[in-house]
C-alpha cells in the first residue's frame, strides 16, 4: 500500500474498523449487557479510583486464589471511545481457570492526549501493584489490550508490575494515524509518534503474545506483524497468532469463552512465566 498516494477516504478507510464489519455496532451494547451482572454482584470492588477524575478507576474481580495470575485488560475505542464497563465480560474465559482479572479506566481523547492516557495508566499499575493485594489480587498480572488497548498493552508491558502481555489487534505506528479521521479527537504530535510508537522504541523483554483476525484490516494485520517481527529478530519472547477467520470484532469472543484461542493464549503466557 502507497500511503502517499491514498485520497483521505481510502485513509479513513484503512482503519475504519467499524466501517469494516457491518454489524460491528451490535457488539458493545451486547458486552456491556453481559458485564452489567458481574459488575452488581461486586459493587465493593467496581469504581475504585486510583486518580481524581471520572474515567481513572478500577473494576476488579479476585479470584478465590489471591496468588492467582490477574488478567488486566485495556479497553479499545481508538482512544475516544468505550469504557471498563462495557468489558468485563472478557474476563469470564479465564474466570474459569481460577484467575483475577482487572479493568482500569481512562480518560478519552480529546479530553486527554494520548500522552496523559499512558500516564494515567501507568499511575493505574502503580495503584494496582501497591494495593491489589489488600483487594485480593497479589499473583502475576499479564496485561492485555484490544485494539487501541492492544496499543497501549504493547506500551506499558515494561511497567514493573506487569510480567507478560498479550495485544490484541493493536496499531503499532502512530504515523499514519495523523492523515486520518481518527486524529480529530486524538491531535497526534510529533513527539507522540516518536515516543508512542511500539515500534519505534527499545522492545521490553516480557512475552508478547501478539495476536489480530484474518478478516482484520490491512493496516492492523501489517502492523502486528511488523512489531512480532522486530522482536522476533531481538530474540524476545512471545508468539504471533492470526485467529483464521475472525475480524476487529469476533476476535474478542475467543478472550471471552473459557475454551476460546486468546483464554488459551493467555494460560501459555502464565505458564511460561
């Protein structure tokens, strides 16, 4: 693809996930429905802040097992969109192997630059290492992420709480992002792509297990495989895992179900820690 040759609709075009998957809307309704009981049965432990304003808060879910792996998950919506709420649900496929899960929110572009939404988040595992442990949740913490989550998974997996991730159908170069619609929310700089960027910064040595559809669109199928690849050359630990047949969307029942390919993905990752 000539990037410098695309008019800015078949720009858009190219990351427009839910322009992509006709009934792309129907999906966040439903996960939110589905988390809707799981956060009621736990009002003690939802909407925990970790930092002053109205998106920076915790949902958690301890396992009986407080040493138990902790699933910590990032939601998507391209920076501007979606909440924790809509997602805990996700949680339900490693529930049942006996694990904790975590889901931090954040504040939206363009309310926050991306910038201060990776400082937010860093704060929130800063928060979660010093005090999951009184809230039950003290076993090792495999960060995941979808989407604009997978971005920010593949980000922080060098935060000194985190022992391995996996992301999810992220974007891993932010440069073209800014010659599309995305960018009217998110306001991208320089320094920004520069430095948020997966792939153009020093690669942590934490398995990544990195994941997307075959059905995704070109530009997130490429993007997983160039950061896999540029750690793969690195020796760095994790494995590149196309799910056949699902796009932008189906991807994320697989996390959810206990016998789906990302639960599974997820036990290889705490097994090889």
């Amino acid at each position: 693809m000539n990037w410098g040759t695309l008019s800015r609709p078949q720009r858009d075009a190219s990351y427009n996930n839910s322009a992509a998957v006709p009934n792309s809307a129907e999906y966040a309704p439903k996960w939110l429905a589905a988390s809707a009981p799981l956060r009621a049965a736990r009002p003690k432990l939802v909407d925990i802040p970790y930092a002053g304003k109205e998106r920076t808060k915790w949902d958690l879910f301890p396992a009986k097992d407080a040493g138990a792996p902790c699933f910590v998950h990032i939601h998507g919506g391209y920076w501007q969109r979606n909440s924790r709420e809509v997602f805990s649900c996700m949680a339900e496929g490693v529930a049942a192997h006996g694990w904790s899960a975590a889901l931090p929110g954040y504040t939206l572009t363009p309310d926050a630059s991306l910038t201060e939404i990776v400082a937010e988040l860093r704060l929130a595992l800063d928060w979660l290492k010093a005090n999951g442990p009184e809230h039950g949740i003290a076993g090792p913490m495999i960060l995941t992420g979808w989407s604009a989550g997978g971005h920010l998974a593949a980000l922080l997996l060098d935060h000194p709480a985190i022992a391995g991730g996996c992301a999810i159908s992220g974007v891993y170069e932010l440069g073209p992002i800014r010659d599309t619609y995305l960018n009217e929310k998110v306001q991208l700089t320089d320094l920004e792509i520069e430095t948020l960027s997966p792939l153009r910064l020093p690669q942590t040595a934490k398995p990544l297990t990195i994941t997307y559809g075959t059905r995704e669109l070109d530009a997130l199928v490429q993007s997983s495989r160039d950061l896999h690849a540029k750690r793969s050359t690195l020796h760095l630990p994790g494995d590149l895992v196309p799910a056949t047949g699902h796009d932008h969307f189906t991807i994320m029942e697989t996390l959810r179900s206990p016998t789906g390919m990302l639960t599974k993905c997820l036990q290889r990752v705490a097994e090889d820690l």
